[in-house]
C-alpha cells in the first residue's frame, strides 16, 4: 500500500505569451499564479497535480486559498493508501466542506500515484485512449473584433479549427465579433461565442436573436442558471453551460431541462479528476458532448486534461485545450504538447510528467 508520508505545495508564477488574458467584465490576467502539489509515500512513488484558478474573479476560487486550503487538508491525508481515490475524496469532503479547487491537485496528484503504481497511463485507468490523438480549441482574447477574426485566421495556420472568442461585453460589439470571426471560418470549422456570464439576460437574448443565421455555439451567456436557460429556449443555436457546470447534481438538472447541448467541464471546479470522472461517464451515457478542460495551468493541469480528454469517446469530446502552449514558462517534463491542432495524452505511468524542481523551487508548504 502506498501510504502518504509528505505532501508539499509550490507557487509558481506563468507569464502569457501574448502578454495579457482578457475576457468579460473587463477581467485580465498578464500572470497566473499556479500551485503545484506533490504527494510522496512511504514506497518512494510520488504524484503530482496542479490547481490555477483564472484569477480571483472568476469563480469561488483564488490561488492564495488553494495553497490555504491544501495546508488545511493535507494532515488528513496523512497515512491513507494514496491509491483508494474514493477514500481519499470522502477524507476531503469530510474535512473541508466545499471548496472543491483546494482539493483538485491532491485528487490528480493521486490519480498519478495510481498509474504509477499499476504501471498504467491515467488515461488507460480513465477508460482507455480513443484514436490517436483528440481536437484542441483555441481561445482568442477579448479584442475588437477585427483583431479577434485575424487571430482565427492566425491560429488555423498553426493547426486549429475550434475558436473559442470571449465575448460578454457591449452587445453590439459582440455581434460584430462574432460575425466578424465567423467569416474567417472554413468547412469543419467550429466558433464558441463564450461570454464568461457578461451578459444580463436581456442583452444575450438581443446578441443570440442577433446571429441566429451564424454557424456559432453560445456559451454561458449569463450568470445564473435561470437565465442561461431563459436564453436557450429563445434560440436556434446550440448551447454550452460553463461556470454554473460545479457538480453531478447540476448536470442532472441541466440535462432534464435540456439546458444545453455541450458542458464544458473544469477539472478543479468539480473536485478533480475522481468526480469528474463520473460527470464525464453521466453525460457520455445521456447524450451530452463536453469540453475538458480547466480553469487554467501550466504542464501538469494539461496532462491531467489530456488524459481525461483522450479517454473521452469522440463523438462526445466537443473540444480540449492546450493550456501549456500559452504561457512561457515549462513546469515538468513529458507533457502533451500541440501537434496541428491536437493533442495526445503521455505513454508513460500516471500523468508521464516530471516536476522542473529547478523551475519550482522551495515548497510553500510542506506536511508530514
């Protein structure tokens, strides 16, 4: 049994390549403060995870909390079987009610124990790899609309064909976005008009009437369920919950309203990987496509991602994302890298990574 011995935690900073993040709301983020959680046990085999909330404005999460929170939570952990994950998700949830990104990285770093110990890639354990590789999207920073569309012309030349456009701004601008965008598009092109809740239901309701002749997916368009359902039973197009998609329950509900075609389902928000296992297998079973992905992240969050992703049927793995390929700074080896648009989840045992300690420094915590 592989018997938790020490957990440490460590801040890293990730710059942008492009400088800035911008989405609704007049939100943005130039750097990513991210926490890298290493689980050691008694058998020498340690995993790892991360955890990188999208800034403190996003959602119910902040990175100085999740570093709080791990401190808080890894004294429980210590001596249990590093490999019983559903042990170790009810010792959390006994422990600390909520807060499901504070529990997330110890949950990954977890499922890489595993894999490692069975000798097994994640992905295997998840339920085994699809094809060769899996889509990626590309999300394209708030901007005027003319840059917005140059940068989906930009990306496709790299391999993309899935655009994720951050709208939830002013309503007219945002038509012109998205219009604005659709016209770069080729034949199996795929735009996400993602507007992060920015709009009041009124204003989605005008963008949605707006471009009902787009090929376009509308995305979260307002902050309460109530109104994203309003919204999607006054238009033609199909429709993608995100930030109100935090449990099974919710998608239960979702998915007896017919509230939305697609989720988009963020690692941290629900807890990790074991809980968003099971999101996963639910939607898979009643119809409902998904993006995998997470709230953001360096090397290891896209692992994690990737496996979960390559384990994900086709037919119902909407898009992913490459979120190591944004920022300039490398925190582990043997991470997925972009190859024309995709993606594949590592060979290797577990997440196949291994922390740049030289990159990562001195743990901020350190239990056990």
């Amino acid at each position: 049994m592989p018997k938790i011995t020490r957990i440490e935690a460590f801040q890293v900073d990730l710059p942008l390549h492009e400088g800035s993040y911008r989405w609704s709301g007049g939100n943005s983020v130039e750097v990513f403060d991210s926490t890298v959680v290493a689980v050691h046990t008694a058998e020498g085999i340690s995993g790892y995870g991360e955890i990188c909330p999208l800034g403190p404005a996003y959602l119910p999460a902040y990175a100085e909390g999740a570093r709080t929170g791990i401190a808080r939570l890894a004294p429980h952990l210590i001596g249990c079987d590093a490999t019983e994950l559903g042990v170790l998700n009810g010792r959390m949830d006994a422990a600390l009610r909520g807060h499901p990104y504070v529990k997330s990285a110890l949950d990954v770093a977890c499922w890489d124990i595993l894999g490692k110990v069975a000798g097994l890639p994640a992905a295997t354990l998840l339920g085994g790899c699809y094809g060769d590789s899996f889509p990626l999207y590309r999300a394209i920073s708030q901007d005027l609309p003319q840059r917005m569309a140059e940068k989906v012309a930009h990306y496709r030349s790299e391999g993309y064909s899935k655009f994720q456009l951050k709208v939830g701004g002013d309503p007219d601008t945002d038509i012109e976005r998205i219009r604005e965008a659709a016209r770069k598009l080729e034949r199996g092109d795929v735009l996400v008009a993602d507007a992060n809740t920015g709009w009041t239901q009124h204003q989605a309701l005008r963008v949605a009437d707006a471009v009902r002749d787009v090929d376009v997916y509308i995305e979260q368009p307002c902050a309460s369920y109530q109104e994203c359902l309003a919204v999607r039973r006054h238009t033609n197009r199909p429709f993608v919950l995100d930030e109100v998609v935090d449990s099974l329950g919710m998608v239960a509900e979702g998915i007896r309203d017919q509230a939305m075609d697609v989720i988009n389902l963020k690692i941290s928000k629900v807890g990790g990987l074991t809980k968003a296992r099971q999101i996963r297998d639910f939607c898979v079973s009643m119809g409902i496509a998904l993006t995998i992905e997470d709230t953001w992240g360096g090397d290891i969050a896209t692992a994690a991602i990737a496996h979960l992703a390559h384990s994900t049927p086709p037919d119902y793995l909407f898009t992913t994302t490459d979120f190591n390929s944004y920022v300039t700074v490398s925190i582990a080896e043997g991470a997925p890298r972009r190859k024309d648009g995709r993606m594949t989840a590592g060979k290797a045992p577990g997440l196949g990574i291994e922390p740049r300690w030289e990159v990562l420094g001195k743990p901020v915590v350190s239990i056990g």
